[in-house]
C-alpha cells in the first residue's frame, strides 16, 4: 500500500486563536487508514474486512506505545457508523470524516463510542457497569464500540466477567482491547479476539514522515538530527513527533545535529569515534583526555556508554551487513571507517565490555571512574603482537583470521550444541555457518562416521554424556579442518564412552593435526607424538613422546607443574 500523508488541524481548529499551538502529535493524528504510516498489515486486513462486511465482535491491538492503537480503533470506529457527505452511507473502509458521525468520534464526543483506561478502571464492578451498559442499543450509531486501552491491567475478576460477553455481544456491538504487554492477558481472552500485532515504526519511516511535517510547516532540519529524533523515539511515532515539537522550541529555528544531541544529552559522535580510534592505537592518555572533556562539559557517562554501545552496533553491522546500516547516519563515514581498523571479534569484545560497564556503573565510586575504567578495561582486552610471524596450517594468523577459523576444529568438555535441536539440525547449523558446500551431504556422512545416522532426528537433549561428545566431534569436524583442538575431551565420559572417543578420533586423525590440553596424563601420551609442559605461563619442555620415558615426564609434570600427579 503506497503512504501518503494528510494534514490535519484537528476539527475545531478554526475556532482557535492565533496564539494556540497545537502539538505536531495531534495535529498529524491520522483521521483515516490511508493517513497511517507503518502499519500496512493491519490496515490491509481492516480495510478488506470493512469492504466485504466481514466484521469480527472483538479486536485486541498489541504494541509498543505510540504505534497507533487508539488512532486505529478511532478510525475503525469510523469506519463502522460513517453516515456519508450526503448522509446515506453505510459501513466503509473510507470514512468520509465529515459526517455528524465521523466529527463526532474525531472531536471525543460520539455517545457510542466509549474509551475506557484499564488501568484506572480494572475492577470487576468497573466490568460489570461497562457489560451492562453494552446491552442497550446504539444511541446515535450504527454501533456501539468500547476501546478498552491497556487490558492486560484488568483484574482477574474482571477478565472472567466479560469473557461470556466478549464472546457472543450483542450484534450491535464491538470491542477492541489494546494493550502493549499482550503476555499478562489471559489466553482465554486471547482466543475469543482477533489479534493485531501493531509494528515498531523503522527509523527510516519515522524520518520520511517528519521530513514531510517540516516541509508542510515550513520548517529546515538536517536530516541527521532527524535520525537522531527517530533513534531515540525507539519506534514510536507519537514519541518522535514529542521529540520533533521539542527539538523546533529548543534550535528556535532549523532542527541541526548538533543542537538535537544537546538537547538528547547525546555524546558527541566526534568524541566516541575518537575514543575508538584512540583505541585502536593503544593511546590510553589520548583516552583519558577526552573522557575529561566530557566531565567537564557535563555530559551523562551512563548515555556515553549506552552511545558507545550503539556506535559498536552499527560498526558490527558494517562489518557483516554493510547495507543495514543508513547512509544518513550522521557517524556514516567514521563507522565505515572504524569497521575496516578493528576486526569482527574486537568490535563483538568491546561491545560486550561496554555492556558490563554500564551495569557496573551504579557499582563505580563515580560516574567518571565507571566510564573511564571501562575504556581501561576494553584496552586490557585483546593484545595485538608487536612483532614476530605465527602461522598455522600455512595461514598467517595476523594477516588472515578469517582463513584460520576455518582450518580449526574444536572438541571440548563443553559439546557447543543446541539440545532442543535434532543432531541433524545442529550440525546443519555450523555447516552453513562455515559456508559448506552441499552441507546435507555432510551432516549425514559425519554422522555416519561417528554412528548417529539412526539417531539424526532425535533432539539432542535425548543423548547420553557419550552420544553427545559424538555429536560434538562430528560439528568439529564439519568444516574438514586441518588442525583439532581437544580441550579435556574426555572430561564427564564412562570408560565406555572414553573407548569410544579413543576410536573415533583414530579414524579421523589421518591427515590432521590434534593438539590436546589435558590434565590426564594417561590419555595424554597414549594419543601424543609430541608433548608440551607448560607451567606458570612458560614452556618448560617440549619434544617427541618418546625422548623420555612415562614416568619421567610424570616426575617432570609433578615438580614443574606440581598436581601432585600420582
């Protein structure tokens, strides 16, 4: 359905004088279904309802605030007592908006039309006022319609008074329930509604649709600064237009950028971005500077970190979905650029790091130390080498992580593995991730190798400790990499699973480097062809099994490592 917008000055707007303002969300309340902006899928359905006379007794609308409930139940009102211009209509899905019907609902005074909040009046007596008031017939209209806004507040008593009503009332009337927490009503009710699922507004057409305000009012914006508005408006339309009405009385004048993000409390992007490259540098003096900067010009470091989170967001999605990310973004281009510096796993790190500051902010001495120990934290967190080459599999780690990743395979203590999906799902799953050709072929050989064919429908949560590391050897290997970790493989396994294990990975060694760490020494040297002994972070021996005997590397591992290993 294309969009188009209306403007409205409300009923009694010639009435008013020249010194009364009407707020933009009032005055842009859509009067009509074409007027509606981002519900499509609800006004399709309504639209065709009303043409064919296929009319439901009760309609609940679910949604977050300020996406169109009460404008919708308004218009669907309409819709049923419309009496046409000439005063000869019926029920339509174009209410005319100028008969006495139509005037009457948009100006709040059609006696059968009735709004009720259930937050105020949830009690059953409320209910039973309001059911027996229902069975009278339609004073004016064609018929009576309750709104009944925010239903998940009604008492329990008062959800069983009206569930026989709500199920067959009279013909002459309708109900329409709106609520933003749909999972608190009961299902009861639930089942005796036809159930609308009013959508989140996108940023992109909560800006088209202020951009045409501004244009109809005559007034300039950076598009931008409407971004910003229609970010922090978190798919509310009503919210958005607040936020517009605010940022024109703050700017007196054309909304910019960067008046909206003073008025938002909003960090400058300049300061997080060169946070971030600072960052990447290593510089934490350059860091703790501009974190002074922002103490002094007072800016909230809780909206710091929640702007920091966003800013990582959008740089992640640059990374992995380019497009997903506006052009008119105001940060656009030093995103795009902080995508190419950090890698995928730095970016997902910080973000995580920032999350737990801003939880550990209320924790911190002060807003100040809580912000900038979390820059101090998230420079602790990845070290990058200095000098030196490693390569594994003949693949620089450095220069091509991408291309590591898909020569490792992993087989710990912890399986990985999804336990309400089927064993074939699961590894589905990683063949896909790992982008492997003809992946059902795949799956069914692994499985087949490691003897789960027969089981490949059952959920994983069926199997047993043993059939479960199975499963985790097979996703291991999905990728055919050339190196295998094995972190404690064999912890939690029976001996019978252990012997089992041992099997498999005798038939999948060839042509494959395994690298296992473990405290079983026993099963250590039986698999090894060479052994390691780390301790206290430092390599302290390191060459083939067979340089020395098993109960010398025991004595080695006891007084280096000192297990007490018996």
């Amino acid at each position: 359905m294309s969009m188009s917008h209306k403007a409205y000055a409300g009923p009694c707007a010639e009435n008013l004088s020249m010194s009364s303002y009407q707020v933009l969300a009032r005055k842009w309340r859509p009067h009509d279904f074409e007027s509606i902006v981002g519900q499509d899928h609800v006004v399709t359905a309504l639209t065709r309802a009303l043409t064919q006379e296929r009319l439901h007794h009760a309609y609940l609308f679910t949604g977050t605030r300020g996406v169109g409930k009460t404008t919708i139940s308004r218009i669907f009102a309409k819709a049923l007592n419309c009496q046409g211009a000439d005063g000869k209509g019926g029920i339509t899905a174009h209410p005319c908006g100028v008969c006495p019907a139509c005037r009457a609902i948009d100006e709040g005074r059609f006696v059968d039309y009735i709004e009720m909040d259930a937050a105020s009046n949830r009690s059953v007596e409320d209910m039973t006022a309001l059911l027996e008031r229902s069975m009278y017939a339609p004073t004016v209209g064609r018929f009576k319609v309750y709104m009944i806004d925010e239903v998940h507040m009604l008492s329990s008593t008062a959800f069983n008074a009206m569930l026989k009503t709500l199920e067959e009332p009279p013909e002459y009337v309708k109900f329409i329930l709106a609520t933003t927490d749909p999972q608190k009503m009961p299902i009861t009710v639930l089942s005796r509604c036809l159930q609308f699922n009013l959508r989140n507004m996108t940023p992109s057409a909560i800006v088209a649709h202020m951009q045409h305000i501004l244009e109809v009012e005559k007034i300039d914006a950076e598009t931008p600064a409407l971004r910003l508005l229609a970010e922090g408006a978190r798919g509310s339309m009503r919210d958005a237009l607040s936020l517009l009405d605010q940022a024109i009385a703050y700017c007196g004048g054309a909304v910019t950028l960067e008046a909206v993000r003073h008025m938002l409390g909003m960090t400058s992007g300049d300061v997080l971005v060169e946070i971030l490259r600072a960052l990447e540098r290593g510089e934490a003096d350059t860091m703790m500077r501009l974190a002074d900067q922002m103490s002094s010009e007072s800016i909230s470091f809780a909206q710091a970190l929640r702007d920091m989170a966003g800013l990582l967001h959008r740089i992640a999605l640059m990374q992995r979905v380019p497009g997903a990310v506006a052009q008119d973004d105001p940060d656009y281009e030093a995103q795009a650029e902080l995508a190419k510096r950090f890698s995928p796993e730095e970016v997902q790190l910080y973000y995580q790091t920032v999350l737990h500051g801003r939880n550990d902010l209320n924790l911190a001495p002060d807003e100040y130390a809580g912000f900038t120990m979390t820059l101090l934290r998230m420079l602790a967190t990845l070290s990058r080498p200095t000098e030196g080459m490693v390569t594994l599999a003949g693949i620089d780690v450095k220069e091509e992580p991408e291309r590591v990743r898909e020569a490792i395979g992993l087989i710990s203590h912890n399986p990985m593995l999804y336990p309400d999906l089927t064993a074939e799902e699961n590894l589905l799953l990683y063949a896909k991730l790992y982008g492997v050709a003809d992946p059902e072929r795949r799956v069914i050989e692994l499985l087949d190798a490691v003897g789960l064919r027969h089981r490949r429908l059952d959920r994983v949560r069926t199997f047993s400790r043993g059939m479960t590391q199975r499963v985790s050897i097979a996703r291991a290997l999905v990728n055919d990499p050339s190196v295998v970790l094995l972190d404690e493989p064999y912890s939690g396994l029976d001996p019978h699973a252990m012997h089992i294990f041992d099997e498999l990975i005798a038939s999948v060694r060839e042509g494959r480097t395994f690298v296992m760490v473990s405290h079983d020494l026993d099963k250590g040297l039986a698999l090894a062809s060479h052994v390691l002994v780390l301790a206290r972070g430092r390599v302290v021996h390191f060459g083939e099994k067979d340089q020395m005997s098993p109960d010398e590397f025991v004595d080695l591992y006891r007084t280096t490592v000192g297990m007490g290993v018996s």
